[in-house]
C-alpha cells in the first residue's frame, strides 16, 4: 500500500514517522517548502543568528532513506479523488492508495490594497523567513500588523537586529481577545519597556506602492502614513486549502474530518492546522492550529491507517510561548472574560513582569485553568490536577510540586495562598514540596 502524505510540517512527519513504525507501507512525503522536515517554531532563531537552519531539523538528513520515508520536493496542484492521483504544478502525477492531507495554515490577507507586493509577507514558511532576511539590509522601519504571538515574534526579530518596528493591533490591548486583561496589560508593558512602537485601537487601511511593486509606507484606519521597507501581516492564519476548491472533499474553514480523523472521501483524511473536527470535544475548537495537536493527530492518523482505531483526543488545552523575555504557559480553561462560574487567584509580583492565575468553579471548588507570565510550572502536575478535578484548597496548599523554577530562585506560593486566604477568609499554608521525590510520588498516585 502507498499512502502519500501532502505536507512536511510536524504533523505529515509524526504521520510518516509512525506508519513506519506500526509498518512496511510505502511512504511518499511531499512538500514545496522545503526538502526536509524542520522546526517551525525556531525560524525566529534563525533569523536572530541563534541558530543555524541545519540545527532546527530534528533528524539527519539520512534518516528518511534509512527509514524508506520518500520525500519529494514539488507543488500538488490538483487532486484526482476519483483516480486516486496527484496531479504536480510541474505536470507529474503520482498514484496512492491512501492520502494525508497536512497543508497547514496560511497567513490571513483580509483584501487590503498592496497586500500581495513585495516586501509583505506572514511568518509561516521557510520563505518568509527569506524574504526578511533578503529585506533587512538596511531597513529602516517595519510595521506588524495584528497582535498575537506570531506578531510579535516577528517584532523580536526585527528588534534583535536595532530595526524599528511599529505593532498595529486594532484592539485595545494586545491578545485581549485570549488573555485576561491583567496578562494582558504585562505584555503592553513588556512591549513598551523594549521600546517597540505598539499602537492599540489601530488598523490597516493600505500599503502603499513605491512604483516597483514594493511596499514602502502604510496608510492607517485613522489616516496616518508610517514610512517603512517590510510589512508584515500576522492577523490570524487560516487552513491552507485553497487548491482543495475543485475537489468532492468537504470543507468549512478547514477540511472537515471525524473522530478518527477522516474526511468524507474513504482512504483520504486530514491533520493539523488545515482540518476542522466536524464534532469538537467540549471546551476545544474545530481548529486549532498549535504544534502539539498536529503531532498528536500525526499518530492517531498513523494507527487509524494501519489498522488500528484510534479516536483522536487532543486531552488537556495546553500552550506555551512567550512574549519578549516574559515566558508563557497556560493550562485548561482560561478565558479574556471568565464565565460567572469561575472565580481566579490572582497573584502579580511587583515589578509587574510575573503572574500566577489559578481558576476554580466556585460552586464545585475544583480547579480548572492556570494561567502563568514569567513563571514556570510542571505540565504534568498541572495535567493531573486538571483531569482529576482537584480542589482548589488540594491545589493551592501542594503548590509546590508544580513549581518548575531553578532551585534558587525565588518562590511565590506563600502569597498565592495569601490571596486566597484573603478571598475566602480561610487560613491555609502552603507545604514545602519541593523535591523529586515527592513530585514522582503525586504524579504515581
């Protein structure tokens, strides 16, 4: 059996990778990005001189002939669902028996004039990546448009190397649509205090031509003209499935897919950033274009495939990035507007760049989201106590084992406790957990 897989993200990889091992399955991976599988997510470092395209890619470039994984360089232009083939922008075609279709996301262009001239780009591929570093040499300002972590993981690039960056965010605070407003705020500060020019309630109305088909300046909502050599667009992405618009296969936003990660065609289906859940679990997303949901339906699709069914179930809501030198985590069910049911431990350390949020249903006492900027803790005790349903005062007076932090640096769990106390008038302290041991010992239990 054939099964070819369209996409070299983390997602068609984990797929390739774990049909290899459930397998002997001939395996095509085809992707027009690049020849072989790397970090998304390190790109920034490239740029930053951090460190070298070579070191972003997780195997050798030997691995995929050892482990008979074939890679094919080229752009599937059409598919033959009928025939079962794919049809190459060069004119080729190869057969399958099976298809996975793992395309990943695109920028969102929103129709604005200038928005495909040269000079403009996302932060998704290997080329972005090009086409900043080829429009750095002596660039004098950029502008960002769109507030999130891609926004402003381009702005930190730009930054590193002392070229002026102007945000434009049409909200009132940056990521306020995800982040509470006090989080919030700590990443307008962190923005400010690295001198980034971060305009809140503004948008894009046009980027402007030098004649060349380059951009050279925007032209904003409010009627402002700011002067620049790069504009880059990170408002949101959306599934990289426009040359699926010919096809039988159904779509919403994304390619629409079952449990087990099918589309509406047999022996075809669909993983990471480009599919939509057709029946989401609760509390999660049709979409949700984040690095570890992708590996996870890269192996349940393996199984499925092989012969073995497997649900998918993407678990707990988990994510972590960061926002300048404010590192990020975030764990369960954290809302910009809590529902009425919810109620937050909120601890803020003076300096105002660390955050501790800790929500719990008032009514049922259990714990069901942390929030975390600049502090650290432990995935899997967060995990455990999140499944479980742990109650809040179980969870505040063992803080302790979450904390992930070196060991000499300074703990904060008194006076999360503290806050709590002083909420509910209770009089708890927190135990001093802090060894291995005792970690292994909760999370065995």
């Amino acid at each position: 059996m054939h099964i070819a897989i369209i996409g070299n993200g983390i997602s068609g990889i984990t797929a390739a990778r774990f049909i290899r091992k459930l397998s002997d399955h001939k395996i095509t991976v085809i992707s027009a990005e690049t020849d072989h599988f790397f970090s998304r997510t390190a790109l920034m470092y490239i740029y930053m001189g951090h460190m070298r395209y070579k070191d972003t890619k997780p195997y050798e470039d030997w691995f995929w002939e050892k482990n008979r994984i074939d890679l094919k360089r080229g752009y599937v232009e059409q598919i033959d669902t009928a025939g079962k083939k794919l049809i190459f922008k060069e004119g080729d075609s190869i057969s399958y028996d099976k298809l996975i279709l793992a395309t990943g996301s695109k920028p969102n262009k929103f129709g604005w004039p200038g928005q495909d001239l040269k000079r403009v780009n996302g932060l998704y591929s290997y080329q972005d990546l090009e086409a900043m570093e080829q429009y750095s040499e002596g660039l004098k300002r950029a502008v960002i448009v769109g507030g999130g972590l891609i926004g402003l993981e381009m702005a930190e690039m730009f930054h590193s190397r002392h070229i002026p960056v102007t945000i434009l965010v049409r909200e009132k605070s940056y990521w306020n649509s995800v982040m509470p407003p006090e989080e919030s705020a700590m990443i307008n500060r962190e923005i400010n205090r690295n001198h980034i020019d971060l305009q809140l309630e503004e948008e894009l109305s046009e980027i402007v031509d030098n004649g060349q088909g380059e951009a050279c300046a925007v032209i904003t909502k409010s009627g402002q003209r700011i002067e620049c050599g790069y504009v880059g667009l990170t408002a949101g992405v959306s599934p990289n499935i426009k040359f699926l618009e010919n096809t039988d296969l159904e779509t919403k936003r994304g390619i629409l897919v079952d449990a087990h990660l099918q589309t509406n065609i047999p022996d075809i289906y669909a993983i990471g950033d480009c599919c939509e859940q057709r029946a989401p679990k609760p509390g999660r997303r049709g979409i949700e274009a984040i690095w570890y949901t992708g590996r996870m339906m890269g192996e349940t699709v393996a199984y499925n495939i092989c012969g073995t069914p497997v649900a998918y179930d993407p678990g707990i809501w988990f994510n972590s990035a960061k926002f300048l030198d404010i590192e990020y985590q975030v764990y369960g069910d954290v809302q910009a507007r809590q529902p009425e049911a919810h109620r937050s431990i909120y601890w803020e350390h003076a300096e105002g760049n660390k955050s501790i949020r800790i929500i719990y249903d008032e009514d049922r006492g259990y714990v069901v989201g942390f929030n975390l900027m600049g502090v650290r803790f432990r995935h899997d005790v967060c995990e455990k106590w999140l499944k479980e349903k742990t109650n809040i005062e179980t969870v505040i007076k063992n803080l302790g084992l979450a904390n992930f932090d070196p060991e000499f640096y300074e703990k904060h769990e008194a006076e999360v406790v503290s806050i709590y106390n002083q909420q509910s008038g209770k009089n708890l302290s927190v135990k001093p957990q802090r060894s291995w041991n005792k970690v292994f010992a909760f999370l065995k239990s």
